[in-house]
C-alpha cells in the first residue's frame, strides 16, 4: 500500500493538534509538570502506525499483545527504528515471555498471579520491566482492573520483585466522555496513588496513565502523567 501525501500531513496535523490540546489542559489546570501522551496505535496498520512515529510521536500504546509482535517484526523489517511499544490492554500470562522484551512499560498490570509471571519472565529476560497497576474505580465490577482494597497485597507483593519497577497507577473512567463522574474517578486514583506512595516510600509510585481521547482534559486536571489517546489521532484517516 502506498500512503498519500494527503494522509502523512493529516496525521501530522492531528499529532500537532492533540499536543496542543494537551497542553492547553495543562495550562489551564495551572500545572508546570510533563504529561507525556501515549499515541495509541490499534486502530490501524504497521504503515500508518509508522507515519505517527515520523510525526514525532515516539512513545506507542498498544492493547493486544500480538499486535506488538506484529509491528515489532515490521518496523525490524523496513530498517525503522523502534518506538517505545507500551502495552495498555490486559497481558495473558501465555504471551508475557514474548512480548516483553519489546515491550517499553506495561500498563495494565491486573493481578497478583500475573505478576508472579512478569516477575518470572523480566528475570529470565535479564530486564527491569516498569509497570503500573490498573485500578477500576469505576462502581462497575465486570470493568478491569484492580479493585482498590487490593492494592496493599500487590504493593507488599511488588516490594519482592527485582525485575519489577512499579511506577505507579492507571485507570479508566466509567464513560470516556469526560464530565463530572469521569473528574471524580480521575481523583480517587490520584488519591489512591496518594496514600500508597505515602505507605510505601520503597516503591515509585508518581505516575498515573490516565485520560483517553474524551476525558484527558479531566485525567490533567486531577493530575494524569501519561495519557492515552487513540481516536482523536486518526480522525479523517481512513483506517488500514
Ligand atoms: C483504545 C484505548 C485507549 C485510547 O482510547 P481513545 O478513546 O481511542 O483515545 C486508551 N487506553 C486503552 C487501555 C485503550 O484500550
């Protein structure tokens, strides 16, 4: 496939967009800190995937970890260098070997056997895998990630882990649309993130991966370090 000019300026353009909305969220929440935005990648192919990198955006989200393995291969294969390939979606312990060695952090850690894995895995590997943990603070049970109250066992649990670097905390609003609600979540995982790294000053626990395409104004505003945003970087493109 060859990609038009049209589409390259387009998707220069939304990078460029994006950016500045980012920082106008940070200017107005009257923050000096750096939010790094996490160019989420899964809507489209290897190609496209490439031209957000030539964009300048060099850190990449992904949420199927074979889809990592994929690209990984492609951009090895055309002679690109790698962006930072961060896993965002749920990681089954079957493909943790594999991906992370390509992979920058991992998101999405969501319980205590996955961890026994990673652990395992990084080891093995010779790496120190930065991760997060996700928590739903969301009233919905069937969403993912952790439910706050058991943090305290995964934390106690992280402090044994060598090949582990825990960073800190990520979470998903209820509607991704922003508003109220989704302000209110974004604070209580800022809270969360709060008290543990006040309980365990061994750990890192400053990040917070949080706010997508229709909430990271109100993931900035209640302190998001990373966000994560897809849709709004591949509008008007026509995705392959
Ligand atoms: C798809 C996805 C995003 C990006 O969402 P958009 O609404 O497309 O910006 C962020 N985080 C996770 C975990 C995702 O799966």
């Amino acid at each position: 496939m060859v990609l038009s000019q049209e589409t390259q300026d387009r998707i220069q353009a939304n990078w460029r967009e994006v950016q500045s909305q980012v920082d106008a969220a940070i200017a107005s929440s009257g923050r000096s800190d750096a939010v790094r935005i996490v160019g989420v990648t899964k809507y489209v192919g290897p190609e496209l995937t490439s031209l957000l990198v030539q964009a300048g955006c060099e850190l990449l989200g992904e949420n199927r970890p074979q889809v990592i393995w994929e690209k990984h291969a492609w951009f090895e294969e055309q002679g690109l260098t790698q962006p930072q390939w961060d896993m965002i979606g749920h990681l089954q312990r079957n493909k943790a070997r594999r991906t992370l060695p390509l992979i920058g952090w991992l998101h999405s850690v969501d319980s205590p056997r996955l961890v026994n894995t990673l652990q395992a895995e990084a080891e093995r590997a010779g790496i120190v895998l930065p991760i997060l943990i996700e928590v739903n603070v969301t009233s919905d049970q069937e969403k993912t990630g952790l439910q706050p109250d058991a943090l305290p066992a995964i934390l106690d649990q992280l402090g044994q882990c060598e090949s582990l670097a825990p960073r800190g905390l990520m979470a998903m609003s209820s509607h991704f649309s922003g508003g109220d609600q989704a302000r209110r979540e974004f604070a209580s995982v800022r809270e969360l993130r709060d008290q543990y790294s006040q309980r365990y000053p061994d750990l890192e626990l400053s990040e917070l991966s949080m706010g997508m395409s229709g909430d990271f104004r109100e993931a900035i505003a209640e302190g998001a370090t990373l966000v994560r945003i897809g849709s709004s970087l591949w509008e008007g493109i026509e995705r392959t």
